[in-house]
C-alpha cells in the first residue's frame, strides 16, 4: 500500500451514487479566540471543532488479495510535545486499485501559538513509518 496524498480539511463527503469524494475548507491555518490568560504556559486548551485527515492510498501490485491497513496519526505541538496519537486500521476489499482512509475529529488540543504537525504513518511489517506530515499554523487570539 502506498501513501498518496494527505489533506486537512473542515468536512467531506461521498457521493453515494458516483464514490466521487468532495473535500471542504481545507485546514492550513487558523485564528482561534481562546479564554486562556496564558497562551504558551504548558496547559492545554481543547477547542470543540470538527475536522478530517483524508489520505489517499494506491493498492501495490502484490496488495490486490484482501488486506490490513495499519495507520497511526500524532498530533504534534510547536515545542514537539505529542499531543495525541490514534491508532486505526482498515481492511481492504480484495482487487481494490486505490483506498481512501478519513478520520474525523470532534476536538483540537492546543497549547500555544505556533506550527501544529499531523504525522501519519503506515504500518509496515512490524513498526510505523512516517509517510505524512501536515502542518497547521495556529494563533490563539
């Protein structure tokens, strides 16, 4: 399996009819006004905001009979801090040529101002390996 792309974005949908997937208001930066006195302390603001990380995969050649995808996404504060992991996992329908994977969020953890980075890796035997990493430039007003 490999990665193709990834994007963040405030909602998608699919087409029932068509599989086409619509992506809206792709996610880079954001302005969010925040009760915290403190912006930069170590404590952790959570803003209740849905969002999607979409990636695409393309099925290897030898990857055609039923498989696992294995995926992990950290969430990464602008000090390097791990805010959150997700670990998930999708099985793919024998003969697929591609994959889209989404997962939605309902929060965003934040702690200060600063480049935000979701780091998606695959699974590739028995260890994850970074194949994403998206940033999102946050300003806490």
């Amino acid at each position: 399996m490999n990665h193709i792309w990834s994007i963040l974005c405030q909602s998608s949908s699919i087409d029932e009819e068509t599989k086409l997937l619509s992506i809206f208001n792709c996610l880079e930066q954001g302005e969010i006004t925040t009760q915290k006195k403190n912006a930069g302390s170590n404590d952790k603001v959570v803003i209740p905001t849905p969002f999607e990380l979409i990636s695409f995969w393309a099925v290897d050649e030898g990857d055609k009979k039923n498989s696992r995808l294995e995926i992990k996404i950290e969430i990464i504060d602008p000090n390097n801090v791990l805010l959150n992991s997700i670990d998930n996992s999708f099985d793919i329908k024998e003969k697929s040529l591609r994959f889209r994977s989404r997962i939605k969020f309902q929060e965003l953890t934040l702690t200060e101002n600063g480049r935000y980075y979701f780091k998606v890796s695959q699974k590739y035997q028995s260890e994850f390996k970074i194949v994403a990493s998206l940033p999102l430039d946050i300003k806490l007003l």
